[in-house]
C-alpha cells in the first residue's frame, strides 16, 4: 500500500512499491479530478508515468479491461467511457515548443474532459494555471530494492494524505 508523508514546499509526498500501487495512487487522484483538469507528469523514463497514467484513467472511470499506452507516437490517445473523457499526451518525442504548439496539443487542456501529459517539464510554460503536477522518482533502499517517490502539487479538491 502507498505509503505518505507530510507535505514538502505545497506538495504531497507520496512512496509506492510498485505498478500496482502507483496505480492505484493515480486512481485516487483521478476520482478528485474534474472536466478540463490538466495534470502534467515527469521523470526519468521508466519511472511510471504511464502507470500513473492508467490509474488515473481507472479514476475516471474507464473500464479497467481498456487497454491505455503511452502515445509516444501518436501524440495523444483519447478515451472514453468514463465520467470524463480522458486525452493522453506524450511530449517525450517533441523537439520544441513549437513543435508542441504545432501538434495543438495545447487545445486539449480545453476541451471537456481531463488531459495528462507525460514529460509535461519539457515546456511547463504551456501549462494552464491549476495544473496538477506530479513528479515521480525511483529512490534506492539502503536495504536494497527501490520505491517510487511521488510528489503531488497542486492537488484537486478533496485530494489529502
């Protein structure tokens, strides 16, 4: 079970102890989320942002046999079925903000449903004001073995420790 700590400078700290617990972390997170929520991930690759990513689409509602990917080519996959329709972005391959206005990513932080955004920290200056942002980082143990340390900012309402 995810485990939490006191907030750190306006952010939620959070550990987990793998894929299931990061999901279920984002699922959490996902049920305080409403229409028109950004919530803008980062970390290095292979940190979970994708995990996160599909608990929060669990949160909203989307049917847990729903397949949800990274669209690290596509740009952005839609999905519907739940309580808010879900707009999946990656930014990993943009190569600059242009390029990011370009791809009208931007316009799906307006258009009804939740947007999240892998490697949002690329261009944080495209983030509408009130975006949710969660960084997560692999940690070592002293005792071997790792965890997930995930810090909140900017949590909806009715989002706590």
């Amino acid at each position: 079970m995810a485990s939490a700590c006191a907030s750190a400078e306006d952010a939620l700290v959070f550990y987990t102890f793998g894929p299931d617990e990061t999901k279920r972390l984002g699922a959490r997170l996902g049920r305080c989320l409403n229409p028109d929520a950004v919530v803008a991930l980062s970390g290095d690759l292979g940190t979970g942002k994708t995990c996160f990513a599909r608990g929060v689409a669990l949160g909203l509602g989307l049917p847990s046999s729903l397949h949800i990917t990274s669209p690290s080519f596509s740009l952005v996959n839609e999905y519907e079925g739940g309580r808010i329709r879900l707009y999946h972005m990656d930014a990993y391959r943009l190569e600059s903000l242009e390029a990011f206005f370009d791809a009208g990513l931007e316009e799906y932080f307006y258009e009804g449903g939740v947007a999240v955004l892998e490697w949002s920290d690329r261009w944080p200056q495209v983030l509408p004001a009130g975006s949710v942002r969660v960084l997560l980082v692999i940690e070592g143990l002293s005792e071997g073995g790792h965890r997930l340390r995930v810090e909140i900012s900017n949590p909806p309402e009715g989002f706590t420790i």
